[in-house]
C-alpha cells in the first residue's frame, strides 16, 4: 500500500509547528537511562530524519510492538526541545498508522541535509553563506568570487570581489570586496563562478501580537504537559497536578551556612508522579500556600536528578521552585486527578525485598503496642510504636511507627484495637527493614490511611471478617513467643550456626531454649575493681600486692577488699545441637543462683569441693530461655564467633505450651 509521509514534516516540527501532526516513519529504536526507562526513537518523513524521545507514558507502545522500526506513526501531541545546539522531539501522544512498512525514500539527518531553497543561479558562483543583515541592498557588477546574499539584493554587473554592503547600498561597475547580501538575492551579471545553496529559514508560526508595540518576549502561557513527559531541555512548561504529600519543614546546616527545605509530592492525571522540592527563601513563599489534597498549577520550575537516597517516586527528575516558579491555586475540583496512587504489594513479598526499599501495602491491624520514648543518636528523644498488619497472604508483618505518627495514627488505631475493631490500614510508602527480621517502618514521606475507601481494603475487611481473622499466619518480622516478651526472634542452637550468625559487622541477637550440659569450673569467676569511676564500676581484673591488699592496674590504687564477678564458660544444648557460650555476672548469677563471692569463698577459702560440686550438679540439664549476643571477634590472627548470654531466664511452661501450639498451627498451613 502506497504511503505519503507529511512532506517537510521535519524541517516544520523544528520550526516550532506544533499543530501539524504529520505522518512519519520510525527508522530507529534505542533504550535509554536505567532508573527510569525511556525511549528514543530516529524518525523521518522520508527527506529528513530527527531524534525524538518517547514520554515514558508510551513505553509500552514499543514493548508490545506498536511502535518498531518500520512503523509509520502519526505524531499526535508533541514539543521541540533544543538539547546542546540540537533538536529534538519529545513525544507525548500518538497513533500507530502502519506497524511495519519499508523504508520511504532515502532520508539523511536534518544537520547532513542539503538546503531545501537554493537562490536562482544564472551563473556560476564561488562561495555563498546566508545572512540577514541586510534586506534591500543592491549590487551592480560582473565576476563575483566570495557572495554572501542578502534577503533582496541584486547584482546587476560588474566587477565585484568582496563586499559588505549596510541597510541601503548600491554599488554599480565598481570593485568590492567582503560582499554580504541576504536572502533572496538576484544575480544578472556574467561569469559568476560557484554557489553553494542557502537553506531555507525555519517555520515560524504567525505572530499574534497586533498592536501591541515591540515585543521582547513569548509572554504567552505555556502548554500543561503531563509529568511523565518532562525533561530538563524543555524550555517552558507547566504541569497541572494533586499534591499527595507534604514533607515537614527542615533546618539545615553545611559549609554554605544555615538554610531550611521542604518537599511535596505531585500526582496528575495520567498517574505520573513527581517530588517539587524548595529552598530557603523559596520555601517562605510557597510553605503555607500549598495543601495536601488539592489541584495546582505548577510552572517556570527547574528540573534536576532527583535524589533516590531521599526520593522513592518512580520518576528520573525532581523540580525545584525558584524565585520566578509560580504554583497556582486551580479553585474547580479535577476529578480526572486521583486523591492518591498506591502500588500495594501483598506482605509476603516484603520477605525478599531489599532493605531500605519503599512499599506500599495494606491489611488489617491485628495488634498495637503502646508507645515508648526512644533516643536518637543526636541525643534527642522520639515516640516508637510497633503494630501488627495482617493480609491474605498468610503473613504479618510489624509496622514500626516514629515520632507524630505514635500519637496521631498510633493512638487512634490503638483505642479501635483495644475496643475489638480490626481496622484496615493503607500503608504508603514504607521503608523496609533487615534488622531481626523483615520489617516496615515510618519516613518522613510516609502516609497512614486507617479504613480507606478504596477497593483494596474493602477486599481486605470482607477477607478478614469471612474467616481470615481465625487463619493461622506467619511473622515475616520475627518470631514472637505469645504470652512471652516482645520481639524475640527464636532459634535453635543449629539455626545459629547453620545461618551463619553473627559474621556481619553487626552482632546478631537469638532467643534459645537450652540447657546447661557442662559448665567449667576451674575459672569460673575473677577478682574485680571495686572503685566507681563515674557511674560505672571498673571491674578490672585485680591481683594481690606484697602488703596483701588487691591492686588495680588500670587505676593504679589498692584495697583492701574486690569485688568477685562471673566469667562462666557453659555449655548450652537443645535437641538440634550445642555450643559453648560466655555469661557474665548478671547471667552467672541466674545460672548459679549464687553469688560469685559465695562460690569462691565456698571453694578457696573453706576448700569444701563436695558442696561446691553439688551446686554445679544442681544446674545441670536445667532449662533456660538465654538470650544470646552472636559476634565474630579477632583471636590473635584467628577470627571466631563469640556466643555471650546476655540473658537467661527461666522457662515458663504455660508460655512455651502456648508457642508450640502457635508453631504446630502454622506448619498446618504447609
């Protein structure tokens, strides 16, 4: 089938027409960027060929072969952008007309092309360059070497060499040299030796300036286009959008002194979203204009990388206001802009995603802990809160809440648990977690939707209030024994070696039911430092003097009485394995259940072994849930794993019935 691409197509899109839309053929197809993928495609209309970029709203044209090569497309919605004393199209809307077709004619690139408008040549010219310095000069003369035409100058004989003429000059018969006329020049001379041809000036869309006096600049306002179609070449744009989200406002300090910043989140009608971020006197301006939930019109911005490390948005650029920026309130509702966009992913997912990656999910709240005061490492205090999301999954997954979110959305959903309500919550943009487990936390972007009205969590409530309330589930977060204390993560003695812990640059921490199989009792525990230093006791090891008082080395001082503390080395064993693990004087003791003192008077000083060993025995094989500190140390040049207990506490039977039957029920639902 025979096809006409749009004649001159090219040369008018550069030209600044953006109302043509042409026809044209799709030559070339090349991916660009990595974090957001784009597409930039070589089109022609069979004389010339430019590059163009796809809005990323159109990728999917080429990856289910809408648009390939060959393709002959009809550009619908487009801009020319000048990137580096280049053009090029960006594409913001278009319709597939052939999806595959041979090449039209043999079109070259727009910057190799030969002009398309050659002046009238009646005699051969040497060298010709476009000029538009002068509109109606004339020349009267023969024999030119070097021209350089003018809009409307003519040459009418004579002996000219080289000749730059102004406004209005006239020259017949004469010799000149430096010759520039403009455009459209005329030659009726002789012996003129060489032309090379001009190139004809670009399409201008016709002015609409009547009356209005000299006009400096495009005063006009510019063309909304939708988020995912910007890109930093644009030169003007703006773009009509929802903010979804907006960031507290912060104080900074580096080496440029003291400023403040504060963001907020953009949302359009196509789905695409965009971070607008502002700057010290910038953000005075626009702090209290902008409201989260409504409509503006946002322009005269500069676009910039954003930055992933703060920005979870899926979009390659971030805009930042200036002091030219206008935001604009749109006072009618658009009800072609959503209220928010989530990407829930179901919690089971959360298991093998990345840390510090950002998910949206939902599910209903199944438990809220009360809140409780934590300090930063900048010694300030925050609020910590930790619940419970369930979904139909079969998982759940602890959601940590931080700062206003502990007394705002956290007390609320605590007082609907507490009175028996199980409320759906939508989580948007949560940051994931690898320590002891999966887990979601709070940012500073983050959005709290407790019983939203969207589909999603009506599915969610009809799932939990039809059985799923009573469904057996599984923690992604860590293993929690009912009854028991808060989060601890269970493991057996095979589990701790088998998964490798404690070889991070972190310790790692495990609950362990275990008895004590053998305990070592020639060093048992060991002379301590009594002096306080601060709020601390030294507890260095101290030796006896020649006087037989106790000298510390560390404080160098004497005295006449030490302290005695724990240093057990203990054998733990369950019934997958054992190891060998270190308790210090609070853990000896709940070991023991004697005092350090006691047992080495016991020993060295009343010498009576068969009590001591009694005691010893008494300890065997009895059960303990030891809370271990796993970490890898340097021996000398050997590097081994460490166990110490930091803890070890009784087994209470009911809570551990309670744990199993937890355990059987889940492995049921394998």
């Amino acid at each position: 089938m025979p096809v006409n691409l749009t004649p001159n197509a090219i040369e008018m899109i550069n030209g600044g027409d953006v109302n043509l839309k042409p026809l044209v053929q799709v030559l070339d197809i090349k991916q660009m960027g990595s974090a957001q993928e784009r597409f930039r495609l070589l089109v022609s209309d069979s004389v010339l060929t430019q590059h163009a970029m796809l809005g990323t709203q159109l990728n999917d044209r080429v990856k289910t072969g809408l648009v390939k090569k060959g393709s002959v497309i009809q550009l619908i919605d487009y801009i020319c952008s000048q990137v580096q004393n280049r053009k090029i199209i960006v594409v913001l809307n278009l319709e597939t007309i052939i999806p595959d077709c041979e090449i039209i004619g043999n079109p070259k690139m727009v910057s190799d092309a030969p002009a398309q408008k050659a002046l009238p040549n009646t005699n051969s010219m040497q060298s010709s360059t476009v000029g538009y310095n002068n509109p109606s000069s004339q020349s009267h003369g023969s024999n030119m070497h070097s021209i350089r035409p003018a809009l409307s100058s003519q040459n009418h004989g004579g002996n000219m060499q080289s000749f730059r003429p102004t406004s209005s000059t006239q020259n017949q018969g004469s010799k000149m040299r430096s010759f520039q006329p403009a455009l459209g020049a005329q030659n009726y001379g002789n012996d003129v030796q060489s032309f090379r041809p001009t190139v004809q000036p670009p399409y201008q869309p016709p002015p609409s300036y009547r009356n209005h006096g000299a006009v400096m600049k495009n005063e006009a306002p510019a063309r909304i286009i939708a988020i995912n179609a910007l890109n930093p070449y644009q030169g003007r744009w703006a773009i009509k959008a929802r903010i979804t989200a907006k960031g507290d406002l912060r104080r900074y300090n580096n080496a440029r002194g003291d400023g403040k910043v504060f963001s907020f989140d953009l949302l359009d009608s196509d789905g695409g979203e965009i971070r607008v971020t502002c700057f010290n006197a910038v953000v005075d301006r626009f702090y209290d204009v902008v409201e989260v939930g409504k409509v503006y019109l946002i322009s005269k911005g500069s676009l910039k990388p954003a930055q992933k490390n703060f920005n979870h948005l899926k979009n390659d650029w971030e805009i930042f206001l200036e002091a030219t920026s206008t935001v604009d309130l749109c006072p009618e509702e658009d009800g072609s802009i959503p209220q928010q966009q989530f990407s829930f992913k179901p919690i089971s997912e959360i298991e093998i995603a990345e840390n510090n990656s950002i998910f949206d999910v939902i599910g209903v709240v199944i438990s809220v802990n009360p809140s409780v005061p934590i300090l930063r490492k900048n010694g300030m205090e925050t609020q910590r809160r930790i619940l419970n999301l369930k979904d139909g999954s079969g998982w759940t997954v602890e959601l940590t809440l931080w700062g206003d979110f502990c007394n705002k959305e956290g007390q609320k959903l605590q007082e609907m648990v507490d009175s028996g309500f199980f409320p759906i919550l939508a989580v948007k943009a949560g940051k994931v977690s690898d320590f002891n487990g999966k887990s979601l936390g709070t940012i500073s972007s983050t959005q709290l939707f407790i019983n939203p009205d969207i589909p999603e969590a009506h599915a969610a409530k009809d799932w939990f209030d039809r059985g799923g309330r009573d469904v057996a589930s599984m923690s992604i977060s860590k293993d929690i024994v009912q009854g028991g204390p808060k989060n601890e993560v269970r493991k057996t003695v095979s589990q701790v070696k088998l998964e490798g812990l404690g070889r991070s640059d972190k310790p790692d921490w495990a609950t362990v039911r275990a008895s004590v199989s053998f305990i070592k009792t020639d060093t048992f525990c060991y002379t301590a430092c009594p002096l306080m230093i601060g709020d601390r006791q030294c507890n260095k090891k101290v030796t006896r003097s020649g006087n037989s008082r106790w000298q510390c080395d560390r404080c160098n001082q004497e005295f006449d009485d030490c302290d005695y503390r724990y240093l057990l080395q203990v054998q733990i064993q369950d019934h997958t394995g054992l190891t060998w693990a270190t308790a210090f004087q609070e853990s000896g003791e709940e070991i023991l259940g004697y005092p350090a003192k006691e047992l080495y008077l016991l020993k060295y000083e009343s010498n009576d072994d068969t009590r001591f060993a009694d005691i010893i025995r008494s300890r065997l094989f009895y059960q303990y849930l030891f809370k271990l500190k796993i970490k890898e140390e340097m021996y000398g040049d050997e590097r081994r794993v460490k166990t110490t207990i930091f803890k070890a506490d009784e087994v209470s039977y009911s809570s551990e019935s309670r744990y199993m039957l937890d355990l059987i029920s889940k492995v049921r639902t394998y």
